[in-house]
C-alpha cells in the first residue's frame, strides 16, 4: 500500500483547486495495477489523484503527465474524459508526481460477459465501447494539441521492438510460448499502412465509466499507454476477450454463447466500427490479435515484476503473473488464423 501524508496533501489540493477544502479522507481504489488511484473526499466534493507507484520504474512507463495531457487535450471532443484539474511535479507533495482530475460516479464492468445484464442492455454497453473507440480514433491530430504525442509511421515494428525490451526488463523466468510468440512477430510485421490516429494503448470494457442507468459511456480511464499510433491496435486489444477463458485471471468470453448473450459478434462488431471510422478493412486481423495478446502478457510480466519486489499497486499482481504464458499461447494460436 502506498502512503502518504495526508495532511500535507491536502493543503496543496487546498492550494490549487479553488472549490476544494478540507480535510480529507483517502479512499484506495483496488483497480489500477500500474498507476495508484485515491477518491480524495474533501468537504463537499470528491476528486481522484492518480500518482505513479514507488520504486524503480521502468523506462517510460508510468508516464502520468502523458494521461494529465491527453485528457485536457480531449476535453470538448466527442471522446468522454473525467475533467482534469492539476499536475503536480513536485515529488516533495506525495513521493511522485501526479495529477488530480474529477469523481465520475458510475459503473464499470469488469466481466466482459456483463452479467445482470440482459441481452438488450449487453449489446448496448458493447456498441457504446466501440462507439467511443471510433471517435478516439476520429480525433483529427492535425487541429489538435496532440499533433506530437507520438512518432509516426512503423507503427507495430517499434510496438514489437518496445514491448520485447520491456518484457526482457521485467522478466523473471524463461517462458518458451512468449519466445515462439515473440519470434514469430517479428518475422511478420505488416507493411505500414500509412494509418495514424490518436490510440488509447488499453482499451477494454473495464478502463470505461458507464452511466448506471442509462448505460452511456460517461468516461474512459488509463490513458498511461496512449500515443500516437495504428487504430486497429486498439480494436484487436479490445477484441482479445472474445478468446480468453472464463478461468483466466482476467475472464474472457471464449467459452460462452455470445449470441445468447447478446454481445455482438466480432464480425458485426468490427463492421461497425469500419462504418463508424470509414475504414473499407481493418487488414492483418491475425497479426493485430497476435501483437495484442503480446502486449498484455508483457504487461502481466511487469506487473509480475512489480508485485515480487514489493512495489505493486495493487495486491492482485501475482495472480496476473500467472496469465502471461496462456496469453503468449493464444497470442500463438491467433496467429495461424
């Protein structure tokens, strides 16, 4: 659990946000396994102070700045973000920078399959998510303070590059489908397309705030992983729970009758998106899938790291660990579909 003053804390809250007083109370949310998240309750209102862990970090990871600037870059587009306030960069405050945005009160799924749900309020959660995802990818970098968030061009051979050297950072054993897995994209990355939109980096159902009654999307989380980037990387990520078993730390719907649900299949869920965006194809669906599953198994791998060395967000990181081989296999199997 990470600690802080809580005193001290809130006199600069008092300091820089003009509607907010003291004193406080410090509420840990238990998602979020890379960035800590606190509700700050104050007299009359509520805020969330999102901070990077303690510890040795890797590399560009953990990059809060990169959320704070995204989300004010995004305030009056179609795109639902919480309202963000302030940036703090002073590591005398808490420990590590962080920045303070508002309490959006609704509910997030974290069970793809939705349950307690019917099929009507299911295949609406699932279009207001791709919804949303088009019009982050709709986002015209050109016209927006975004325009340098990220390179351009080569898209997945530096994902692939990225990702083996972050994996490699945090590796703690030697896990034969992730080297198959990894040798294998790097010998098939597709020919760049020329496509660069704005990307989210981690995409899925339980990183949106739904309203509870109306099920709209009022809010999307966790923009650490956001950059400038290939659109059907975020697509392919949010898709790779259609594979995943429900014996997974993370569920999946791979084993479920989706259509008894009332989720839409993948085909009419990516043809939706298409019409959404313009696209006439979304391209090399295997490599995408493959890359994706890649991506959060390296992820899962430093999250691993994290939890064993004392300096995990959350107390869930050693379970997570245990998915980064059956992601790497189906990280495998996508990739002779």
């Amino acid at each position: 659990m990470q600690q802080f003053d809580v005193s001290r804390l809130s006199s600069y809250v008092e300091e820089h946000i003009e509607s907010f007083h003291g004193p406080i109370s410090v509420y840990k949310f238990p998602q979020g396994q890379s960035n800590p998240t606190f509700r700050i309750d104050g007299l009359s209102n509520s805020l969330v102070l999102r901070r990077k862990p303690e510890g040795v970090l890797l590399k560009s990871a953990h990059a809060i700045d990169r959320e704070y600037r995204v989300m004010l870059a995004l305030d009056k587009t179609d795109v639902p973000v919480p309202k963000v306030y302030h940036l703090c960069t002073d590591d005398k405050v808490i420990g590590s920078w962080f920045y303070l945005m508002e309490y959006v009160d609704g509910t997030v799924f974290s069970d793809p399959a939705l349950p307690g749900l019917t099929s009507i309020q299911r295949k609406h959660v699932y279009d207001e998510a791709n919804r949303v995802l088009a019009a982050i990818h709709n986002v015209d970098i050109k016209t927006n303070t975004l325009c340098d968030f990220g390179s351009t061009g080569n898209y997945y051979e530096r994902q692939v590059s990225r990702w083996t050297k972050q994996y490699r950072s945090s590796e703690t054993c030697v896990v034969k489908p992730m080297e198959q897995l990894m040798g294998w994209l790097s010998k098939n990355i597709p020919e760049d397309d020329g496509r660069t939109s704005l990307i989210h980096g981690d995409f899925r159902l339980d990183n949106i705030i739904f309203d509870s009654d109306s099920l709209e999307a009022i809010a999307v989380l966790d923009w650490e992983l956001s950059t400038l980037g290939h659109p059907i990387a975020d697509l392919a990520y949010l898709c790779m729970q259609r594979r995943m078993k429900r014996d997974l730390f993370i569920p999946g719907l791979g084993d479920l009758d989706i259509a008894e649900l009332g989720i839409p299949y993948e085909e009419d869920f990516l043809s939706r998106y298409c019409h959404r965006t313009g696209l006439k194809e979304v391209g090399p669906w295997h490599f995408y899938l493959a890359c994706s599953f890649f991506r959060l198994a390296a992820i899962c791998q430093g999250v691993l790291k994290r939890a064993l060395e004392g300096n995990a967000s959350s107390d869930y990181g050693l379970e997570l660990g245990t998915m980064v081989e059956p992601l790497a296999k189906l990280g495998l199997k996508a990739s002779k579909n």
